[in-house]
C-alpha cells in the first residue's frame, strides 16, 4: 500500500479535507454572491428597527421576524439579501418604492437600510430622498415630504437594493458584536472540540476500530 492511499484513508485526513472543503465553499459562496448581485455588500445583518411596521421604539420587534422572505418589513436580526443595480432603474413610487442600502452621508463608514421616497436629478447626477418605514413622526406610510434629516442620497452612494430577508440568522452576528467575549468563546469552543476530537486520541495512542471480515471472530 502506498504513503499517498495510507494518507487518504486516515480518517483525520477526511476531516481536515472536509473542513477545508466547507471553508473553500463558504468563502467561494460569499465572493461568488458578490459577483452574482454585482455588489461588495450581497448580505448585511440589520441592526435597527427604523425599517419595522410598526417601529415600537426599543429595536425589540421579535413577532416581525415571523414575517415572509419577500415581506415588506425588516426586523433587527434580519439578513437581507443586496443586489446592485442601475441607478436609473430603482423604483421610486413611494410607498412601494424600493429599499436601497446607500452610504449615509454625514458619516460614509455607516451602511444605512432606508426606503427611497422620491428622486430627482441635478446635472446629470440622481440624488434620492429616503426614510425608515418605521421612523416617528408618522406611522406608516409617511407622507413624502417626511424624509431623512441628513438629506438626498447622490446615486454614487448606493450600494444598491434589498430583495429578499432571511429572519434570525443576523442574531449570531448582533451577539458577537456586541459581546467582546463572544468570538474569543466560539474560538475557544472550537479549539476544545478539535484538542478532544482529535489530539487526545492521538496523544493516547487510540484508534479507530476495525470492521471485522471474519464471521469466526469474536
């Protein structure tokens, strides 16, 4: 038997080959998205309420997350799917318009998720007025002369449009964000479950059983 079919019949040799396979298609999903959607941001967590009908006030919509993929409201712990598109061909019919994800103007660092409630060009540049379904003072919808108080939004700022949510999943990303201990835990679990699967048994010198082929055997 040769070194390179012993090598691929050790059963931590499968594991580290399916961990690096899971990894490959992890990264490969997330870039391959990004090209697919045409964006740098395919999925974000949302983090406010600003976009939940109706907005409570305390980020803490939890029955919103029972909403539909495609349904119009967006709840904190929600991921939503980003496409990037053409400027010129977002929806502006406020109220069902389309929610766009720009750059918010007075600090370009933060990614905002707002509804666009009216458009208009200046020297061949689009500039779109939004608001949060859910942002006070008035309940939804909000009349189009309510909008965002950091003003229009150049078409260069957009990152582009949601078009779809998937409820709970964003929890993971909010908990370790805003737990400084959170990733050292989940790294440290990790590192456990790797020393007791698989340096332990090594280190003790235990194998793996082998199927028996004799019917005689006991």
């Amino acid at each position: 038997m040769t070194a390179a079919k012993v090598i691929r019949q050790n059963e931590y040799f499968k594991t580290v080959v399916a961990v690096v396979l899971v990894v490959a298609v992890v990264f490969g999903l997330f870039f391959g998205l990004r090209a697919f959607l045409n964006t740098p941001d395919p999925a974000l967590t949302v983090v406010s309420g600003s976009m939940s009908i109706p907005y409570d006030g305390n980020d803490n919509n939890f029955w919103l997350t029972m909403a539909t993929p495609f349904d119009r409201t967006l709840s904190v712990g929600d991921i939503i799917i980003i496409q990037g598109v053409n400027p010129k061909d977002l929806k502006t019919d406020y109220p069902n318009s389309d929610i766009i994800v720009y750059h918010r103007p007075d600090d370009p660092s933060e990614l905002v998720v707002h509804r666009i409630v009216s458009k208009e060009i200046i020297n061949g540049t689009i500039y779109f007025q939004t608001k949060g379904d859910g942002n006070p003072p008035e309940v939804w919808p909000n009349p189009a002369t309510v909008v965002d108080s950091w003003g229009p939004i150049p078409q260069q700022d957009v990152v582009g449009k949601v078009v779809m949510r998937i409820p709970w999943f964003g929890w993971v990303t909010i908990f370790v964000h805003d737990n400084s201990l959170a990733l050292p835990a989940i790294i440290l679990i990790i590192l456990l479950i790797v020393i007791i699967e698989f340096v332990l048994p090594q280190l003790r010198g235990k194998k793996h059983p082998q199927r028996k082929t004799d019917p005689t055997q006991k």
